[in-house]
C-alpha cells in the first residue's frame, strides 16, 4: 500500500484542524451565520484565485488582480448611473454594468497576456505594471474619493449579493460552479493539460505543437474574465469603489493557490487544492476577529509568511523528489 502524499492532504489536514479550533475558541463559530458570512466572503478571493492557479500552473503570475477588481467595479458603476436617466431603474440598466465589468476584466486580461506573450516582458514586471495603472485609474474616476451607485439601483442590486438558496448565498453559488468548472477543465480538457504540460517544460511543450503564446494568453484572459465576475458579485455589497478597493486580494489569490498545492514555478495545478486553501485564509482571518487574537490590521503580515512557508514546504519536496 502506497502512503499518503502529506503535500496533497496537508491542506485539508490544516483546514479540519482551523473548523475544530474555531469551535473550541468560540462557540459562534459554527453558527449558519457565520458559516454564511465566511463562505461569501471567500467567494469573491476563491474565483479569482481559481484563475490565478491557471496562470501560475501555465508558469506565470498576476499582481495586478486587486486593482483590476477595483478598476472594473468603478467603470461597472459609472455605466449604470449614466445609463440610469435614459434606461430607467431596471435590471436592464444594472446588466450593462455587469457587462461593462465582465467585458472589461477580459480585455483587461487580454492587455497582461499580449505584453506578456507579444511582447515577451516578464510576467512580474507586467502585472506590476498594470497593477499600478489599474489602481490610479480608479482613484482618478472617483477624484481621490469613493465612486457611488445609484441609491436605487443599489437596492435593487443588493439580493445579488445577499440573495440565494436558503442560507446559500449567490456569491457562494458561484464560487461553488466556478471551482468544479476549473477543477474539470484541469483534470479533463485539452486546454488544462497544454496549461500544465507549458508549466512543466514550455521549450518541450512547443515541440509537441502546442501553441504555448495562444495557451498562456487564455489563461489570463480566463483570470481577468474570472475577476470580472467577482466584480459583478462585489458591487451590489457595498455599492462603492475607491482607490482602496481589492487592497491585497492579489497576495490571498496568489497564497491560497500556493496552500492549495499549485507549484510556484508552474506544471502543477490543483484547482480544489486552491479552494482549500481560500478556505483556510478566511477561517484563519475568521478565527482571529472571533477570537480577538492579533489586529486585524496584520492580515496582511500573516498571509505573507503563509506563502513563505508554502514555498519553502515546496521547495523542500523538490528537493526530496530529486535525491
């Protein structure tokens, strides 16, 4: 009998461990509003990390995903209140929006791929790039303030995010679609086996006829679409995009796919790994505002050295794998 591979089933170890230590700490944490609250809020991340892990499977990287989200829900609501006075408080007014955020987040994917694969600039510097521009763009359409939806429209709006099945939410839902979408098309498609087969060796990859600039250009345009629908979910919580709007979702995207499994260096790709580790994020993030433990604001430093520690655990594999 072969042993368990502690890699694959470390995560979901650890995400077993955080749900009884969360009971343990307090008794709210297992209750169905919580569980709610928890799930949505990895809904929005979970998407645009399942993305993300096509793009670092494919051997890349996106560091502009925080400020495109922010960028697409400033453009999503200026084009539902311009198209407000001659469209009228409807769900026809509030579609152009989400088309104006899904169409942007695919062109928007398409722009990194192009000067990624075109032009053949690092990935790194790319997305550094357009993570800037995105950014300020944003923070200029709101004149340095917040950028507002129409009351109404808000309200109408608002079941998208707060609506559902039960207690089961429309962001969870969608997350939910999403995951087993790209789970299969990982495992089972022709393009999740040419994202991996480019992660592993591009040069081989190229020699087995396999269209490596055409393949990586998808995968971040299926990342930018991805974050795109976020932002469609996104919008009707708040009703409001700023400057400050998707502040490090890039560093949870890119640390759940890395907790998940997915191979930094790219050949490697699990999908439901990447679930799991978006999970884990939000119980710990969950966990430590129940619990009052550390600040809130060291989120940030904690989801930092998890992905150190994820890459160091990965690197010493290799190094094992390869003795």
């Amino acid at each position: 009998m072969s042993k368990p591979d502690l890699h694959t089933l470390g995560p979901l170890v650890a995400l077993v461990a955080l749900i009884v230590l969360g009971a343990l700490l307090n008794p709210a944490f297992l209750a169905p509003g919580n569980i709610t609250n928890v799930l949505a809020r990895s809904a929005f991340i979970g998407m645009i990390a399942v993305g993300m892990t096509f793009v670092i499977t494919a051997g890349g990287l996106d560091l502009s995903v925080g400020s495109m989200a922010a960028f697409l829900a400033g453009i999503a609501i200026i084009a539902m209140n311009a198209a407000l006075p001659g469209m009228g408080e409807n769900w026809g007014t509030i579609l152009v929006g989400m088309g104006v955020a899904v169409l942007g987040g695919l062109v928007a994917g398409y722009l990194n791929g192009a000067l990624i694969t075109k032009a053949r600039i690092e990935p790194f510097i790319v997305t550094l790039g357009t993570m800037g521009i995105f950014r300020s763009l944003v923070t200029w359409l709101a004149d340095g303030g917040t950028l507002s939806l129409d009351y109404g429209l808000r309200t109408l709006y608002r079941p998208v995010y707060y609506g559902g099945i039960g207690w089961i939410t429309w962001p969870i839902i969608t997350f939910a679609i999403v995951a087993f979408a790209g789970e299969w098309i990982m495992r089972h498609s022709r393009f999740g086996r040419h994202v991996e087969a480019i992660g592993s060796n591009d040069r081989v990859a190229r020699y087995s006829a396999i269209d490596v600039n055409r393949i990586r250009l998808m995968t971040y345009m299926l990342l930018g679409l991805l974050v795109g629908l976020a932002t469609v979910l996104y919008v009707p919580r708040l009703g409001s995009a700023s400057g400050s709007t998707g502040v490090l979702w890039e560093l949870e995207a890119i640390a759940a796919v890395i907790i998940g499994g997915t191979a930094l260096k790219g050949g490697t790709g699990r999908v439901w790994g990447t679930v799991v580790g978006v999970l884990i994020l939000s119980l710990i993030d969950n966990i430590l505002n129940l619990a009052d433990l550390v600040s809130p604001y060291l989120n940030g430093a904690i989801q930092g050295v998890i992905i150190v520690l994820a890459v160091v655990l990965q690197r010493e594999k290799r190094i094992a794998e390869e003795r």
